[in-house]
C-alpha cells in the first residue's frame, strides 16, 4: 500500500469513527416517505423496534418533515405503543411545526423542513422485546398534503444524576 494510500484510509476511517460517534445512544432510527398524494388517515406508519435494557432511560422522538406549502402550523397525531406483552397505549400527540407568524421549527433546505419532536423523555421500557409503534395522523382532513416523512427515534438518555 502507497503512503498516500495510507493517509486517506487512515482519514476515511477516522471520518466514520466520528460520524458513528455523533450518532451515539441511538438505539432505533426509522423515517419512512409519504406519498406526494398525501397522507390518508386510514394510512397507518408501523414501526418496530427491540428493547433489551429496561434499566437504561430512553428518549422517543417523532421525525417529521413538512413541506413549505403545509397548509398547518401543527399536526395532531394518533400514536399507539404495544409491548411485547401486547398491552398497547394510544395517545392524541400535538405537533408544533411553526410558531404563530408562521415561521417553520427545525431545520431546513429547499422548501424542506425536519422536525425531532420529543414524544416520551425519560422512559423506561418495562419488558425487553420488540415494541411497536403506529402512527396515524389525526387532522380535520382526510388526505393531508405535504407531510413528506414520519420517522420514530429511540435513543439512550443519560441517566440524570440525584
């Protein structure tokens, strides 16, 4: 191997060794695309995800994208959690996108914005398993445009100290 060589392997690896390291407690990450027709409210996003420590704390982020023409400054959302022992939780969830002059929340390109929305802090999972999670979305119309993406994210809290 050339000494230039060495020198970019050595780098590429040092690249992903901090790009891994940014992404770090991050237990589950899924965003799943929404037809440019719109999202129906009859269309149910599934997520999956395995639990295996029940002691550690984690976060739960909703991963919303929304186009500049979203109609709303909010979403309202159905999410139903089950466990791996089938008890299963539904909850109606606010979205907020914009504030009130209708300036977007989070970060955007183009005519793009990306939203992680806390859902649950600080939660304990009570039984290790696969736990799912549905999300519905819940507004007054019946086929929503331009919600681009929805995504679940579960990362490692850090434990607060007492």
């Amino acid at each position: 191997m050339a000494k230039n060589d060495r020198f970019y392997l050595a780098g590429f690896l040092i690249f992903i060794f901090l790009f891994a390291g940014c992404r770090s407690g991050e237990v589950y990450k899924e965003v799943r695309d929404i037809p440019g027709k719109g999202w129906n409210k009859n269309n149910v996003l599934s997520y999956r995800f395995t639990i295996e420590d029940t002691l550690q704390p984690y976060h739960v982020l909703l991963n919303v994208r929304n186009t500049t023409k979203y109609q709303y400054r909010n979403l309202y959302l159905f999410v139903e959690t089950t466990s791996p022992t089938g008890h299963s939780v539904r909850d109606t969830f606010e979205c907020i996108l914009a504030d009130n002059r209708g300036r977007w929340y989070g970060k955007g390109w183009g005519d793009v914005y990306e939203n992680q929305i806390p859902y649950k802090q600080y939660i304990r999972f009570p039984t290790s398993g696969t736990y799912s999670v549905d999300i519905q979305q819940a507004m007054r119309t019946s086929n929503l445009k331009h919600i681009t993406d929805m995504g679940v994210i579960v990362k490692k809290a850090k434990i607060r100290s007492q």
